[in-house]
C-alpha cells in the first residue's frame, strides 16, 4: 500500500442466513486489524453494531440502516465513509441489488464479502479485501517506479507522432 484511504465511519449489514451476528462482529473485527495493519487509518469500531437482515428486503435494510447511521454521525458533520456486506454464497440478484442501491441511491461506498470468505477467514483473503477497500476510499495501492522518479517523458518532451 502506497498511500492509506481513511474508514472513520462504518457499518456492516449481514443478508447470510448462516452468519451469526457474532460471527459477523469477529470478522469485521479482523478485516478493520488487516486494513490498519496494511497501512490505512481504519476505525476498529463500526457506528453501529452489525445487524442481519432477509435478502429480499434489501433495499428497506440498507436505507434504514444508512439512515440510523447518519442520525448519529450528522450532528457532528460527519459522513458515512464504507459498508461492508457479508452476502451468501449463492445471492442471485442481491449483489447487483445492493450495489445499485449503494452507489445510485446512497452515494455509499461498499464491499461486499461472501459467507464462506467470513467462516474461512484466511489472512490471504482479508489482505486482499483490505487493498479493494484501500482503493475504493481514495487510496493508492502501487504506483509505477518509473513514474516516482519522473523519468516517463511527458508528450510535450519529445516529438509524438498519434493516428487514429
């Protein structure tokens, strides 16, 4: 990780029938340790606690949510910053679901993670989830060594030649 993105504020709402809210709890837990260790500033704590809710109320689960969130989090100018969404393994449309609602509705980033990637929880798997993350609030990951030491010549620095 280049530069670390910022998670002050967030939730984690649970659509998997198979995941206890403790079991939720303990992985958020673990994946917010994975993205401090890798270098971002990561609240441990959510806004709110974790809760369940039944796939096909998504859309009412995830505004309501959203809504408690920002009534506590308003009053002191701050925003929501990440969601993080533990969905079953098999969840037909609810992912394209939760993603249109998210980024048209709410303007919310989120990350989606599977049931089994929350009982497997593999180092591997939060690492890499803590990179998409890092990403999605404004981080960099890489960045090109050729690109640091400014040694990419810019178009204006030598005679270029463009067919289209």
């Amino acid at each position: 990780m280049v530069n670390g993105g910022t998670v002050n504020n967030w939730i984690c709402v649970n659509f998997s029938l198979n995941v206890q809210d403790s079991v939720a709890r303990g992985f958020c837990y673990e994946l917010a340790q994975m993205c401090h260790i890798s270098g971002m500033a990561f609240n441990p704590e959510p806004v709110l606690p974790p809760i369940s809710g039944r796939p096909e109320q998504v859309e009412e689960v995830l505004k309501t949510r959203y809504h408690d969130a920002m009534t506590k989090l308003q009053p002191q100018g701050n925003e929501l910053d990440l969601l993080i969404v533990i969905l079953p393994d098999n969840n037909g449309s609810l992912y394209g679901d939760l993603k249109r609602i998210c980024e048209t509705d709410l303007g919310l980033v989120s990350q989606c993670c599977l049931t089994k990637h929350v009982f497997r929880m593999s180092k591997q798997y939060l690492a890499n989830v803590a990179l998409k993350i890092n990403v999605k609030v404004g981080g960099r990951n890489t960045v090109l060594v050729d690109a640091i030491s400014r040694r990419i010549p810019l178009v204006s620095d030598r005679p270029t030649y463009f067919w289209c």
